[in-house]
C-alpha cells in the first residue's frame, strides 16, 4: 500500500511517542529498532480471545496462512499464555473485553487512540503484555473491519498482496522477518461505503465461477469478499445477471455479514432484492409481471418486505427507490410524486421489519441516467438518505452538490465506472481506466463532498486488478493523492506484485497501456478510426503500441518463472492482445485502401487480418487454459472484434477484407475456345470484386462438377453502386452471335416469388439483367430433378481473340457453377462439357 508518511506527537501517560501512518514496518535485517517475528530457530505465535468474532478469526487464520506462504512455518493461534517468551502477535478489538481492553488498564495501549473511532487499526509493539513474555506486536481494532484491516496490513507488509489469488501474485520466501519499533495506523477511512459492482458478468466471470466453484455462490464470494477487505474495502453489489445474492446460495447472506462486508444492491434493484429475484417471486406466487407501482403496488409492497426480512439481521446499505424493470427506465411521463410515495412506503416497510425507525436502517438512493432528471425536477428523499450521483457511464462524473446552497444532510456517493453494457459500444473486456483520470474525477467528486459512498462498476473484476486497487485507496484516503505522485503510486503497486527489481519498467508500461486504451475503446476500435492519409496518424498510433508490446515481451523474458502468471494477467496480456489488435485493424485499414486502387498489396494485408484475427483467438486461450495451470477458464471469452450494434455476440467476428487479382497474372488462365465452345468451371475466375459488406466463397464439392461459387453473407443484398462480381478471361478463335449457358444451383424464387437475378456482360458492355427463377409458381420443374438451373442468353462478339465475360449478382443465394459458351460446336451432355484448356501468356 502507498501511504503519505506523518509523524503526530502524543503524549502517552507522560512518555512521548511517535504514531506513523502506515509506514513500512516490516524489514528482513536485523537491527536495534527491530523485533523479531521469525527467525530460523524462532517461532511465531498468535494471540486472540476465545470469543474473538468470527470474521476476525477468518482473517487470522488468513494470517496465520501467509506466514506460513512466507516463512515456511505456520504460527501457532493461541487462547492462553504459559510462561512463553517467544514472538508473539496479539490480535483484538477494543470494547469487546478483550486482551486489548485489558492492555488498555494496563497503559499498554492508548485507548484514545481507538474508542470511538470508525474502522481504524493501530499495530505497535509493547512490552510485558503477559507474564513471561517480554515483548509482542499488537494489532488492535476500533471495530470488527478495524481490526480486520491491520490484520490484511500485516499480511500485506510480510509480503502477501491481495492479489496472491486472484492474479496469482506469488509470495516471495523470507527466513528472517523483524518488525520496526513503532505505532503505525491508517487512520480512519474519509469515505463511509468503499467498495466495487460485480456487473456485466457473462460471459467471462460467470463461466469461470461455473467452472471453478460451481456458479457465483458462497465459495466465489468468500474470494471476492477477502480481497475487497484485503484492500481495506467493506462494501459491494452483487452480481446479477440472471442472478440473486441471496437466493442462489442460501450461506451467501450470512457469509458476507460473518466477514464482516456491507451489502447492498444495484441502482435498480431496491430493498436487497434483485431483479432476478422479482421474476422468481412472481413465478412462484403465479402474479402478474408488472413492475410499475401505479398498478400493481400491493405484490411489490410484499416482495419488498420478503428482501428486508431475508436480511434484516445482516449489515447492508439498503437502496431505495424504483427504475423500470431490467435497469430500464420508467415510462414517460414518470410521475415524481409516485416515485416520493415509493419511497416513504419502502421506508415504511423498513421501519416496520427492523422495528426502528427507519433512519436507523442506512439507505441510499441513485441518481443514475433518468432518475437524476428526476432529482434535478425536484424529486426529494428524506434527509438520512445518501443520495448516490453517477458517471455517464464512461467515467466522467454528471453532478456534484452545488456547494453554495445547503447539502443533504444524509450526505452524498458516487457511482462510478470501469466497465459498461450501452451504446456506442459495450466495453467489457480490458482496462481502459488510467489512474489520472479517476483521480481526477473523484478528486473532483471528494472535493465537493461526495464522502459516503464510492462503488464503481468493475464488470468481470478481471482484468481491472490495477484501477480497483486504486480507486479502494483513494476511498480511504484522497488526500495522500495529487497530480505529481501517481506514477509513483504505480510503481508501488507493481513492487508489491512483482518487486523492487522491475518495479519501475512495469509501472510505465501499465501506465502506458491504460492512456492508449483510453485513446478509443477497444470495442470501439475498427479500421476506420484513425486516419491513414493525415499525420500519418493510424501508423503513429500503431508503432506506438507495438513499441510497447515489444518492451513487454521482452521483459517477461527477464521475469522470473514464479512470476510468470502474474506478469501475463496484469501486464502482457493486456497489452500484447490490445497491440495485436491495433495491428489487425491497421491492416484492415490499409487492405481497404489498396483494394479500392486495384492494388495487389490489398492481399498481404487481407492475409494479415486473418493472422491477427488467429492470435487474439491464441492469446485469449493462453489466459483461460494454459497460465496459472488453466485456473482462468472462461475469464476471456468475452467478445471484443465483430460489434454491429453497441451491444456484442457470443463470439468475435473477422473483419471482411479484399483481395484483388491480378490482371496480368489472370494471363495464365486464359480459356481457349476449341471444338466451338469454352466451358469454365466457375472457381476458375480471373478475378473477383468484393464490398465492405459482401464477399465471394467457393464452396469445394459443390454441385455436379468441381464446386459452386457464391456471395456471402447470405442475407446482404448488393446495392446499386456495389460492385460484387467475378470475371472470367477466354480466347475465341471465331467471332459472331455467341450462347452464354450459366449452369446455376437451382434455388427457387425465395424472395416472395420475385425471383433472383444476375448481370452479365463482355468487355464492358451494357449487362443483360437476368431473372432467371422469377417464373416458378411451385410446379416440379425438369431443372429440379436435374439439381441445376440452365440460364441463357446471347452475345454478339466482333472480333478475335481476348475477352472477358463479367457476372454480378443482384440477390444473395445465387451459386454459379459452371459456364458454358456456345461458338457454334457445343453438344449436349448431362454435366456440360468438360472444361476447357487455357493457356498462359
């Protein structure tokens, strides 16, 4: 953790004593200030109360367990003290009648340090706390989250970063561990409510839970409610796609109260009570689906009460008020007075489940899209109520308190962004939040007294490890963060991960890869972007990423083995996979480019779109199936190529490209005409044209020949000025009033008996439009027996030698297969004559 160090002087019954704001306080050499906590022939032990509760006792055996992780040896987790002199932790809570309240009596302990006061820690040393034992390490809390936090400070400070399992950090072995003299806190936390929205969670989060713990249940909580306390975190919305935190997993609810986690829900789901919940409860009770007070209030006024019920005995932030179903908006015209009488019946519902009041029970209302219309058309709660303003959704805050008039008195959060489902595009899947600009907007927001909550929307919680660990320190503390010591934040973060040693290459590299992603989106990313022709822009832009994806690649070559894993997660991957995607949309840029000149380069370009395109797919599995032993199954199948619309698919779609042939190389498949006729199998084109939105495929072993030759996608029709053909190249050795035999698979008029039709032309001439299915009225015809349609029509050609014969489309679902050209000596035959020679030139 990054702390601003500071020193107070108090006076402690008369001895004048030094308090440091988390310090680094624990240190492997062995000095005069120092204690030692282990030592090869020293063992540890701790100390805690027989009625220690048991979220503290959670973390530590979580302790206990990182010693072990560092050490080797697992310390011994004591009740009683025997005559023992060895080092010894000693762990409690104040106004627990605990052993802290006891070295309190003692003067051991400056009670003022932590009655009364609000989640704070204190971890000092002290001298004869028990008979026989000469000196021990206190870690004690004001409360039950107080002394949860010193304990995950220790762990921390040992060498265990919160995020040892969920970025497979590993912890680096030490014999020796000594602990500095001194009083170290953290104070207490400036925001009341810190913590993070498990949001848009499939694919990537809810398959990996599936895969791992069965579904996003208790065991998945209990890893995500231990690392939002690790980072000194205490609050969360559960995830809730198709999901209920407290109906899916019945231990869920009292798992979160046990740690010690305060629960609430999502800006749309009121009264701890998901919206998956509302449709199990009408499903069950067989009510009507209708979300709307105004017609239905007597079913929601009892679903309300069954959510207080189920939980009122558990620590929550309840949300109040109403949206439409499905994170939607209310109708038009949403009546705010309806809304106000929402409220006050929810707080009536409260006051009458808890039996108090309800200004008693924590409560939050939030201002998110239309519901801020709302509040701003002068929409009031009462005064307990936190009032929770939001981003736009893309990390830019919408309203503050005007700090000129009077505040609420129930005070204000914030709701805030690192992931998002909406338009112009989802962004889902990677990091794209640098750290200046949430700093600078929560600045913004702490400064005009947005002070009770901070949530922020984290999406998979994978990969935004880097931003949450920010955001949840600056909830605790603001102030320790300005303009001029973010990177060096940073570079604090990646020594706890990966050490001093290339802390700082790291550093500059995360920091990096969060300004470029933040450039555009990656979703949002395409060919179109930036531009090729102005500055050189589009080739900057990729060089730049590609410098830092090198620099990557390269010092994961230096990163030893044990960090591997932990590298790729937090800096390779993101940066390699977004590197590459730049690159495939280079390509896809500069294949349109040269396909709309003619130019043959277009094809190495559509080549290697196809090859980025195949190392996203490579990448993506070396996350979910091969780092860390396949432990991330799933955590990246979240699409992120292919978007039509602002929301995605289940699957990444390659961009369409071009090719181009060339002309001159067409001269090797020069058809001759010989015994009065050419015949052509129809893959056999000199040349085909695409569009940005159709292309041509072969289909091999299509038909009665060789293959069929159609457009794809079969739903795209080509429009007036889309130039979707293929040419074929022939030589004829006579001239005059030619037959043209399309052979066609013979699909029928689909299109509402319309009919299907095609151009084709020579050397440029005006096309002849033919419809060559429109007349079928469902009769068999000897053309479906047959599994092929025979189309025809007249040329006139003038002179010898070199022609081209050009065949468009004008409807999808057209399959040619082979062309035949009657000089004068064509015969009959089932399959059509066998193709003829060609020759080059």
């Amino acid at each position: 953790m990054t702390r601003i160090k500071i020193f107070l002087l108090v006076t402690l019954f008369g001895c004048c004593l030094q308090i440091n704001a988390t310090e680094p306080f624990i240190n492997t050499e062995k000095k005069s200030e120092n204690i030692v906590l282990k030592e090869k022939s020293v063992s540890l032990s701790i100390f805690t109360n027989t009625e220690i509760d048991n979220g503290i006792l959670r973390a530590v055996k979580n302790l206990q367990s990182d010693f072990q992780k560092v050490t080797g040896t697992k310390p011994a987790i004591l009740n009683q003290i025997s005559g023992m002199n060895s080092p010894l932790i000693i762990i409690g809570t104040v106004g627990t009648k605990s052993v802290i309240d006891d070295l309190i009596k003692q003067k051991k302990i400056d009670g003022k340090l932590l009655i009364g006061k609000n989640e704070k820690y204190i971890i000092q040393n002290i001298t004869n706390p028990f008979p026989g034992v000469s000196e021990a390490i206190v870690i004690a809390g004001s409360d039950k989250r107080g002394t949860i936090y010193g304990i995950y400070e220790m762990s921390q400070q040992i060498g265990v970063s919160p995020w040892y399992y969920w970025a497979d950090v590993p912890v680096s072995a030490k014999e020796n561990l000594y602990f500095k003299k001194g009083i170290y806190t953290d104070g207490e936390p400036a925001v009341e409510y810190r913590g993070i929205f498990l949001n848009d969670e499939e694919p990537s989060l809810g398959g990996w839970a599936r895969a791992t713990f069965g579904g996003i249940n208790s065991k998945f909580y209990e890893k995500v409610f231990e690392l939002i306390l690790r980072m000194k975190g205490n609050y969360i919305w559960p995830a809730m796609w198709g999901k209920a935190f407290y109906d899916d997993d019945a231990l869920s609810g009292p798992l979160a109260n046990e740690m010690g986690i305060v629960m609430g829900t999502s800006h749309h789901e009121p009264m701890a009570l998901a919206q998956t919940d509302w449709h199990r409860y009408i499903k069950k009770n067989n009510l009507p689906n209708v979300w709307d007070y105004s017609k239905n209030e007597k079913v929601l006024k009892e679903f309300w009460k069954s959510g207080l019920e189920r939980s009122k005995n558990w620590e929550k932030l309840v949300t109040v008020g109403m949206r439409g179903d499905g994170d939607e908006a209310m109708g038009e015209g949403t009546n705010i007075s309806l809304l106000e009488k929402v409220v006050n019946d929810q707080r009536k519902i409260i006051a009458d489940v808890t039996g108090k009041r309800a200004d008693k029970t924590p409560q939050v209302w939030a201002l998110y899209k239309e519901v801020q219309d709302y509040y701003d058309k002068g929409m009031r709660v009462p005064d307990d109520v936190i009032l929770l303003f939001c981003d736009d959704n893309w990390g830019n805050v919408r309203k503050l308190p005007d700090l000129s008039k009077p505040l609420h008195k129930g005070g204000y959060g914030m709701y805030y962004h690192f992931d998002y489902v909406g338009g112009p595009r989802n962004s889902k899947w990677i990091n794209i939040n640098p750290i200046q600009r949430v700093w600078e907007q929560m600045n913004l927001s702490y400064e005009h007294k947005v002070d009770k909550v901070w949530v922020v929307n984290v999406g998979d919680l994978k990969p935004m490890e880097f931003p949450i660990s920010f955001f949840l320190e600056m909830a605790w503390n603001p102030k320790q963060f300005n303009s001029k010591n973010l990177l060096q934040y940073t570079e604090k973060w990646s020594a706890e991960q990966f050490g001093e040693k290339h802390a700082k290459e790291i550093a500059r590299m995360i920091n990096v890869y969060a300004k470029y992603n933040r450039r555009v989106t990656p979703e949002t990313l395409d060919g179109k972007t930036f531009s090729l022709e102005n500055y050189n822009e589009f080739e900057t832009i990729l060089n730049d990423y590609r410098a830092l994806a090198l620099e990557a690649l390269r010092l994961k070559e230096k990163i030893p083995a044990e960090y591997q894993d932990a590298y790729y997660q937090l800096v390779l991957y993101p940066i390699d996979a977004c590197s590459n995607l730049y690159e495939m949309y280079y390509a896809v840029a500069k294949n349109r480019e040269l396909a709309a000149k003619y130019d043959l380069k277009a094809n190495y370009y559509a080549d290697k779109v196809k090859e980025y395109f195949d190392r996203n797919a490579y990448l993506d599995n070396q996350y979910n199936n091969v780092i860390a032993g396949g432990k991330w199954q799933h955590m990246m199948d979240q699409m992120k190529i292919g978007y039509k619309t602002w929301a995605d698919g289940k699957q990444n779609i390659m961009p369409e490209v071009t090719y181009i042939y060339d002309d001159n190389a067409s001269k090797d498949k020069v058809f001759q005409e010989k015994n009065g006729y050419v015949s052509i199998e129809a893959e056999n084109f000199a040349r085909k044209s695409d569009s940005d939105r159709i292309h041509w495929e072969v289909i091999p072993d299509f038909g009665k020949t060789k293959s069929g030759v159609t457009t794809f996608p079969q739903n795209a029709y080509p429009k007036t000025n889309e130039n979707v053909y293929l040419e074929y190249d022939m030589n004829f050795e006579s001239k005059g009033e030619f037959e043209v035999q399309l052979l066609l698979a013979p699909t029928l008029n689909y299109n509402h008996n319309k009919g299907l039709r095609y151009e084709i032309s020579f050397n440029g001439q005006t096309p002849q439009i033919v419809n060559f299915n429109g007349h079928y009225k469902g009769e068999l015809g000897r053309w479906q027996s047959e599994h092929i349609i025979k189309s025809m029509t007249k040329h006139q050609i003038t002179q010898l030698g070199k022609h081209t014969l050009r065949f468009r489309v004008m409807e999808p679902g057209i399959v040619l297969e082979k062309i035949l050209i009657n000089t004068g000596g064509l015969k009959p035959s089932y399959l059509g004559a066998p193709e003829s020679d060609y020759k080059t030139e």
